[in-house]
C-alpha cells in the first residue's frame, strides 16, 4: 500500500498499523500525491496550542474514509512523551479508518504491540482496578472480550509473579544453539547437529568461559539467582555427558542455593533419552518441555521433523518415570497440512496426558524460514481463530489458567502465544522474560541479555552472537561484556 505522510515521519507506527489490518500489503512511499483510484493513505498530524490531531484518509478498493483522532499536547521539551502520543493517536485514526473499510476489527484491536499485558499491569501498579485497567483495553484499543480476559488472567499472573521477586534477584538463559534439524516454520539461528557435530565441544568450552565469567559478576554485583532456563536450539541435542558438565560448571561457578525454577527445554521428543533425564534430575530440573507441536504424522512431516506422535509418547513416559515434576507440552495453530479438527485431535491427545503447562503457538511466517521461501499452503485465519477458540475453551475446561502471553510479526489472524498451566505451576522464568520484571542474564548462542531497573522503567540489552562459530570466535568479548552487570547495577544504586 502506498503511504502518504504530512507533518510527521512516523513510519514505524504506521507499517505496525498496516501490518495489523492488511497483513498482505507491503509499505511503499511515493514522492507526490495519490493518483486517482489507487489504494493509499495519506496520514497527516498536526499541532496547534493545545492539542495535536492525526487524520487518516484511507482509500482501499474503490471505498474510501477519513478518521481523526486528537491528544492534548505533552509538555514542551518532552520528546519521549510527545513521541508516545503523537504515534498512538496517529495509529488509532489509522486504525479506524481501516476497520471502517473492512467491516470488522481484529482479535487485538489497535494493540500492535509483543506485550499486551504491560498496559493493564501498568494500570492496576498506578492503583486502576481490575475493571478500570480491562476498559482501556475495551475503550482504547478496541479489544475483543476474549482476549482483554486473556490479558487480565495474564496480568494478574504478572503481579503474582513481581510480588514473589526479591531484590538483587536475576534468572539465567542458557542457549543451545544446536537442533537435530530445523523445522520448516523456524527461523531461529542454530546449527544442524549432522553438519556441525565437530562445533559442540568447542562451543562448550567457549560456554565454560562465560559461566566463570558470569559467576564473578554475580558475586561482585551481589545477585542471586532465582531461575534459570535452558533454551535453544534444543538442549537436549547435548549428550548425557555434556549436559552433565554443563549443569555441574554452573553449579560450581554460581550460588545456586536461592534458585526456585530450574527448566531445560527438552522439546524434540527424539532428543530425549533416560540417560539425559537422570541427568536433569541429579542436577536439579525441575521443569522440562516435551514440545509435539501437532500429535499428527502427516503434519509433522510437513513441518520437518523426523520423530512421529509416538516418539512423543514415549519421550513423555520417559519424563514421568524420571521424576521431574512439571512437564511443558508446545501446541501450534496453523501449521501447514493441518486442519481444525486434526488441531483439536492433538490437543484432546495432549490434554488426555495431563501435563503441568500447556502453551498454545500461533504459527508465524518468519522470515528466512522454509515455509516463507516455498510458500506453503498453510490454514486460512478463520480456521486458526477456530483452532485457538477450541483450546481456550477446552484448557479452561480442564483447569488450565492462562499466565503469560505474547505477539509476533506475521501471526496467522493476528492471534497470540498463551502459556497455561495448572494453577501453581506458572513458569516464573517466562513471566519474568516476557513482562521485564527483573533482569536476564543471558550465556550461550543467540541470548539476549536484559538489565533491567524496573523502579526507573530503564532496560539495557546485550546480544551475544547468534551463530556458534562466531560466537566461538567473540568468546573474549562476550565474557567482558558481563561486566556491564556490575556497573549497571552500581548505576541503579546510585540512582
């Protein structure tokens, strides 16, 4: 769609706006003006003494519709604030243009966000009731019912989760970046164990580095840690062996007497074996994921993986008989092959096994991925909306809560990510990550460090390298990266 921008340059809005409502259309920005027919929008914003107004002339197939919106302005000097407000009315009149046009609203209204749940939370921490904070989402953002009660469960869970925390606590991510192979919907940087065999023990060695460092600077910063989190890639791609001397250096290394949650991200039920799971269980997990994406054979070739639904089976019964106490099953609506009825087949299958956490995906078109190269068929939104109104339904039914949620570019429908669970067994290393209650330390392939001074709203992030052999090659500069830790930390006291 071509865009049309007057009195401002606030791209970044506008292509989140247009992203949301014409997930089809790419933005284009011609010099001149509109010709005659063609579909556009011209987005203008202007300011007088007290109020700024964004309008939105929208034309798409033949139809056309102008909306404005208007704010007060922010005080004189304040860029961030007046940023703030200048993008959301500009959004929202974009907004109700393209709903006007399109006759319905999507599942999210005008949210375009990763993280729903912050504007609630938010509300209810500066003293607004539960219902004072659920009507801004209705009254702002035009969400629908559904998701405001998916949001507020999950902000609810939010507050839970902050109010547990401690000070000078932080939680651990460890990445794997290594699969067996890679599925045709994934785009997440790791390396093919068949073709990169010879980089796990360097990678682990590199590891070893950065565990060391890291526990210096937990030490000196004075942090604890509260939870900790083995991610990929898959984990468990790692032999008994090597998962061993991992979970042991960072037992040597760091106090991990104050550690509550302690999760390795088994997920390939072909990388699962009885030896690794007493493993786990000597060293302290707690948590695993047994991830089927679908218990569908059809589909899960489709997808590229080369376990079928009795390998996940198998794998499950494996991790009952370990004694690891809290079992995490991964579902995703949309994938290619399947259907609204082979989606609910899977997930009465996996709700029959009775694990702890259940989190339902919503397949998104990830650049760089098999499926967005070859463009494979994939279900329609409507069939993906009836896909995740079946779970909803059926994991309250079997008393599964929502606790943690989050969005993603090239959603099918524009849906979400929910994690449930089973009252008392909400994951607080995912709340913690998603809502940016406290800081991550990051250590291995693809992490994302996040300091995080929640009192000053300020958050610092540090990347570590996303392959395994540069990250190899940066083991030096990764470890003395970490001492940015302590002095964000001295930067918090002070401030």
């Amino acid at each position: 769609m071509k865009l049309y921008f007057h009195g401002h340059d606030y791209k970044y809005a506008a292509e989140q706006m247009l992203l949301t409502l014409f997930p089809d259309q790419r933005p284009e920005y011609p010099d001149g003006a509109p010709e005659e027919g063609e579909d556009h929008l011209v987005l203008t914003l202007s300011t007088g003494a007290q109020w700024a107004t964004a309008s939105a002339a929208l034309t798409w197939r033949g139809k056309s519709c102008r909306k404005t919106r208007r704010c007060s302005l922010p005080p004189a000097g304040d860029k961030v604030a007046s940023d703030r407000a200048f993008q959301q009315i500009l959004k929202l009149a974009f907004y109700e243009a393209g709903t006007t046009l399109l006759g319905y609203e999507p599942p999210w209204g005008a949210l375009t966000g990763v993280r729903p749940v912050k504007i609630p939370t938010k509300a209810m921490l500066a003293g607004a009731t539960a219902a004072q904070a659920e009507r801004v989402l209705k009254d702002t953002y035009h969400v629908s019912p559904l998701r405001r009660q998916l949001a507020m469960d999950c902000a609810r869970a939010s507050l839970a989760a902050k109010a547990s925390l401690e000070p000078k606590e932080v939680s651990l991510y460890v990445g794997i970046p290594f699969c067996p192979t890679r599925c045709a919907y994934c785009s997440f940087v790791s390396a093919d164990v068949g073709k990169s065999l010879k980089l796990i023990d360097p990678f682990l060695d590199a590891l070893s580095q950065e565990i060391a460092a890291t526990g210096k600077v937990l030490e000196e910063a004075g942090l604890r840690v509260r939870t900790i989190y083995f991610g990929g890639g898959t984990p468990t791609t790692l032999n008994a062996p090597q998962l061993d001397r991992l979970m042991g250096e960072l037992a040597d290394h760091m106090d991990l007497s104050g550690c509550t949650e302690y999760t390795v991200e088994a997920g390939r039920p072909d990388t699962i074996t009885r030896e690794k799971l007493t493993v786990l269980a000597k060293r302290g997990c707690g948590r695993v994921s047994v991830n089927p994406q679908t218990m569908a054979d059809h589909v899960l070739s489709a997808m590229g993986r080369s376990h079928r639904a009795a390998d996940i089976l198998r794998a499950y019964d494996l991790v009952r008989e370990s004694g690891i106490p809290c079992v995490n099953m991964d579902l995703i609506a949309g994938l290619p092959a399947d259907t609204v009825d082979g989606f609910r087949s899977s997930l009465d299958q996996v709700l029959a096994l009775g694990p702890e956490n259940i989190t339902v995906h919503t397949l998104a078109l990830k650049k760089g991925s098999r499926l967005m190269e070859e463009g494979s068929a994939i279900p329609s939104g409507a069939d993906v909306a009836a896909m995740l109104d079946y779970a909803w339904s059926a994991l309250r039914q079997a008393g599964q809560l929502p606790y943690y949620l989050y969005r993603q570019k090239y959603m099918s429908g524009s849906f979400e990510n929910v994690g449930w669970c089973l009252p008392g067994t909400e994951s607080l290393y995912n709340i913690c990550m998603m809502e940016e209650l406290h800081t991550i330390l990051s250590l291995g392939g693809g992490g994302m460090t996040k300091l995080v001074d929640a009192e000053a709203g300020h958050i610092v992030r540090i990347a570590n390298p996303k392959y395994p052999k540069e990250y190899l090659e940066r083991i030096d500069t990764v470890c003395a990266e970490k001492e940015q830790v302590v002095r964000f930390c001295r930067s918090e006291q002070e401030g």
